[in-house]
C-alpha cells in the first residue's frame, strides 16, 4: 500500500468518527457509513440496513452503487432507484422482524466481513420473489457478496452489505470492519439515551398513578424518596423514613438478603422479583415483592435506584408460584416494551403509553380519551368487556391470555381503588407479547411427537426378520405422516452397480400415467457419475434438502408427460459414515417443507442408514 493510499484511507477513517460522533440521526450515520464503505470499494454495490422503531422491524435504508436502469432491464417496475438511495416503496418491502434473522444473527455479532453465500434472496430478507432475485442477479453478476453486522453482544441493530462483481475483490477489509464496529458504538449509544430518557418520563408517569409502593435508594441504600402507598403499606411518616436505610424496615433475616441483593442490584443494574419480609411501625411482618432499575448521571455513574414493592402478605401462600405478581412488577419498571395503560370501568383510556398505542395501530393523542374497544380487533371486544366487568364485580385482579392478529399476548388487569368511595375507580391492563414462548411450546410438541416416532420406528428396523421392502414401507409411512406428505419413496443403493433401488414406488405409480418406459424402480446414475435430476441432488450432495418451488431449482430436470404434478419435494440421504446407503424422497406436502421437516427426516435417514 502506497503512502498516500494510506494516508487517504486514514483522512476517511477520521473523517466519519468525527461526523458520526456530533450525529444524532440515525439515518444520516447509516448515509455515511454507505458512502465510507463504498470509497473503497467503489465498483461495488453497498446496502445498510437498520431497526426502526415505528414499524419493528430491520429494514434496508441506504443502497450506493445500483444503477438506475437496473429496474427497467430487470422489468421489475417496483424497483424505482434514485443515485443513492432506495425508493419508499422498495425500502418497505425490504425489512424484516428482528426475531426472523435466525442463524444469521451469530453472523451478524462476530464484528467481522464475513462471506454471505445465500445469495440475494436471503440478503433481502426474503421480500422478493425469487426470480425477481435471480433477475437483478443476472445483471449484477455479484461474485462476491460480504456481511458485516451493527450490533452490541445483546442485539443486532442492522448491517452492511457489500456486493462485489464477479471477478473483484472487496478492499479494506479490516477498515471497513473499523468503521462498522465505531457506527455500532454510536448507534448503541444513541438506543440506550433514546430508551433511559423514555424509560424515566414514562416510569414516573406511571409510578403517580400506580397503587404500589415505590422508593428511591441512594448508593448506601438510604430512602430518598418513598410515595405515599409506601408510607401506609409500612404505618410510617416521611420524616421517619428519610435517610434511612431501606435495610433498617426490614425483618433481621432479611437484612443480610438485602445487602447482597443490592450490592447485585448496583453491579448488574436491574432487581426482578426480590421477596423481603418488612416491619411495620407497629411490628407486623409484611411479606413483600421488589423490583427495580439503576439511574445513571450523565457521567455514567450512580445516581438513584426506582423500585417498586407490592404488599403480598394476604395471597403469598395462594399465589406463591403465581408469576402475576412478578409480570405486573417488571412491567411497571420495563415499560419500554411492555403495553400498559390505565383506563375508567366504561374503557375510556386516560393513560396509555407508546408501546400499547403501537400494538393498537394507532397513537397516543388519538386513543386518549376513547374508548379501548374501538381499537381492539372486532372479534374479541365482547370477551374483553366481559373480563373487564369480572375485575369490576370481584374487586381482584385478573390474568388470561389471547389471540390478536396472529400474536399471542399474556394479559394482567388490576383494579385501581379509589381511596375516598372505597370502590374501584380503573382499571390497569398490563399486556406481554408471549409469541416466542408459544412458538418454542410448539416446538416442542413436534419433537416430542418425532421422537416417538422415531422411537417406535427403531422397534420395527432392529427386527431381523423384516425384509428391505417392509423395512422401506415402515420408513415411508412414518415420513409421510411427520411431514404431511402425500406422496414419497425409499430406496437403497446397490452395493454392486451403484444403482438407486427404489422399494416402494410402486405404489406411487399406479396413480401415475406415464409411458411404461419411464415406469422404472431402478436409477442408474449418469455418464457424469452424477444421479441425474432433482431426486439424485441429495444423493450427490450426500445432504439432505427440501424445495417449494421445484421446477425452480437448478436440479429440476422436468417429469415425464403424465407424472403426477410435483408442488414441493424433499429428500435426504441415508449415508453411513461417507457411504450412501439409500435415500428418502417425500413430495407435496399440505403446507410445504420447512427446516423442521427437514430435520425429522434426517433423523428417521439416519436410522434407515443403520438398519440398511
């Protein structure tokens, strides 16, 4: 590298730390990085994406490098690019959900270009057809396709890609993994700035109207601060409490529980679900449940704690395993992503915070005062107004679950009493989204159901008296039934000739009306010593695979004149050691293969292999 090379990739370095580090704005940073990254790559294309707040989801916002005919060559009229940046309708199309990256969230927090070799389809998040992809593929002709994620060791906040044509090479490596890895500090520090200052306004916000006691801590884990729930909850005056320490209202055995919780509490910054037992002024023992947050200064140091406590004495046997409690607490302190508001026995809403308005599809001014049943999905408003009046006419609180839009949401309602009339004035409606917890029970369920049948499939492949075609049909049967498949085959390989022997496609052939020619069960491979056609690209890939759109696949070679139509198709090897032994072949399942199917079959392949 010459030293004016050098010293100019060094000005573009300095360059972008010190306009990075007086932006406040997101989208310019990602602006900036695009242009970074593309001065050293200049005959390349780079895409950044980042997470937006308002739609929940990681979308592509800066593409340099693309030209502006590529849309029209391509005749994909959506893809109407200006210079530098993707237009409106594109941007759209291309995010998706942060839960959806999958392996490629590791990827995506190694801090490092690593190579991409999905292609473009997975690239853009799926959004696009896939021959729509193959289109702009063709004209790019990217040889070269790198990844490098903006992320923290907890998140990924978005990334950058680099597509290189086909016979160059990406430069900088190492600079431009200096620059993503700076831009991935300053975006995290700009979230968490966004979130504390959030977290604080909505927090004190909802402390004013919470029926719990609260209570500010200073570093010694002296009283602040405390509200008036606090003061009754305890039989206390606000003198009596100030500068004391939070430790001397406790019981003696709880003392020493407290000063290792809140020597924790101070390092790791958080406090969830620690039970106490606390003295009245008039010596009763009050069993209560704690949560807080840490308040940083500006300079990052100490500042105050906020924590929240619930008397549960009355319903602490009763609801000892109960995680209401527990859920309500971290709520009122996590209120960033929780839904919370608080709202009169007739449903008009009088607080709501942005979390909840945003899972209404709507916004804060337009819900305050309204009724919540004219933003909930029609078909569960009467349910809700039922539970609601249950809360009223029982003066308890209330927890269920349900379904709203495809997502599952884990609901608490508590009523608010008002102290004067002694009678419940509103009520307030804590919502999580528990949707990933459904979807790992169901996750669940399926391999419990695989490995019963696995189980009871190595029953009947360890019996020597089976023969191959009885081996084969319990093989074909039990796959059939774990993927919802229709149709399918097994088959072994000859041992001599290397041929694919097929044991139970007979049976799929009697639905078939192909010329006898073709009715074989016996599958040489080719002249290439290749197994020819999409069921041989398992066998030569000795990996298993699925496809959804198989006269797609670059395998596919066509059925002959009155083959049954194939929708989507799935096949795994059976290999021992690095010897093929057979093979599995499953086809137009209800709903399509997915990673999970492929994964049972693998597994049921493996046995086959063993038995064979």
């Amino acid at each position: 590298m010459s030293r004016n090379s050098r010293l100019h990739e060094l000005q573009v370095i300095n360059d972008i730390f010190i306009k990075i580090s007086k932006i406040g704005d997101t989208e310019r940073i990602c602006s900036l990085a695009g242009r970074a990254v593309h001065e050293f790559n200049k005959d390349c294309q780079v895409l950044v994406s980042l997470y937006d707040h308002e739609i929940d989801a990681i979308r592509i916002r800066v593409v340099i490098g693309l030209d502006t005919s590529i849309g029209k060559t391509a005749g994909i009229p959506e893809l109407a690019f200006t210079d530098e940046i993707i237009s409106q309708r594109f941007l759209t199309a291309i995010s998706f959900r942060p839960e959806d990256l999958g392996e490629n969230e590791l990827l995506l927090k190694s801090g490092r270009l690593e190579p991409f070799s999905a292609g473009l389809y997975e690239l853009l998040g799926k959004k696009l057809p896939t021959k729509t992809c193959r289109k702009i593929e063709k004209i790019l002709k990217p040889g070269d396709i790198r990844v490098i994620g903006l992320s923290n060791e907890k998140r990924v906040f978005g990334s950058i890609y680099i597509l290189a044509p086909s016979g160059k090479k990406i430069k900088k490596i190492s600079t431009i993994e200096t620059i993503a890895g700076y831009i991935s500090k300053r975006i995290d520090e700009l979230y968490t700035k966004k979130a504390l200052l959030e977290s604080e306004h909505i927090f004190k916000s909802l402390l004013r109207q919470a029926s719990l006691s609260y209570q500010s801590l200073d570093e010694k884990g002296c009283c602040i601060d405390v509200n008036k729930v606090w003061l009754d909850t305890l039989g206390y005056s606000y003198e009596e409490v100030l500068g004391k320490s939070f430790g001397d209202f406790l019981a003696p055995e709880s003392v020493e529980r407290f000063k290792k919780n809140f020597s924790q509490f101070r390092k790791s910054g958080e406090i969830h679900g620690a039970e106490f037992e606390a003295v009245r002024k008039d010596g009763k023992i009050v069993h209560i449940l704690l949560d807080g947050k840490i308040e940083n200064n500006q300079d990052g140091g100490f500042r105050q704690t906020h924590c929240v406590f619930k008397d549960i004495t009355a319903q602490r046997k009763a609801e000892r395993k109960s995680l209401v409690n527990k859920k309500l607490l971290r709520s009122m302190v996590d209120t960033i992503t929780e839904s919370v508001y608080l709202m009169e026995p007739d449903g008009k809403i009088v607080f709501i915070n942005e979390a909840a308005a945003l899972r209404l599809n709507s916004t804060i001014e337009e819900i305050m005062d309204c009724p919540v049943y004219k933003f909930l999905p029609e078909e569960i408003v009467l349910s809700r107004k039922k539970k609601v009046e249950l809360v009223l006419s029982s003066g308890g609180p209330l927890k269920y679950e349900d379904l709203q839009r495809g997502r599952y949401y884990q609901h608490n309602l508590y009523p608010v009493y008002d102290d004067y009339y002694n009678q419940v004035s509103r009520l307030a409606v804590f919502s999580t989204d528990i949707t990933e917890y459904k979807v790992s029970e169901n996750k669940l369920k399926w391999e419990l159901a695989v490995n019963r049948a696995l189980a009871k499939l190595s029953d009947a492949l360890i019996d020597s008296n089976n023969s191959i075609e009885i081996i084969s049909n319990l093989v074909l049967s039990t796959s059939k039934e774990l993927t919802n498949s229709r149709h399918g085959y097994v088959s072994s390989i000859s041992s001599e000739t290397g041929d694919n022997v097929v044991h139970t496609l007979d049976k799929m052939l009697k639905g078939c009306n192909v010329p006898e020619q073709y009715r074989k069960l016996v599958f040489p491979k080719g002249q290439d010593g290749l197994y020819p056609k999409l069921y041989g690209h398992s066998l030569n890939l000795k990996k298993g695979f699925y496809t959804n759109s198989p006269e797609d696949h670059p395998a596919s070679g066509g059925n002959p004149e009155g083959h049954i139509a194939i929708n989507n198709f799935l096949s795994v090897p059976a290999i021992v050691g690095d010897e093929l032994m057979g093979q599995i072949g499953l086809a137009n399942s209800k709903n399509g293969y997915s990673n999970t199917d492929l994964e049972a079959i693998t597994k049921v392949a493996a046995l086959y292999a063993l038995a064979l």
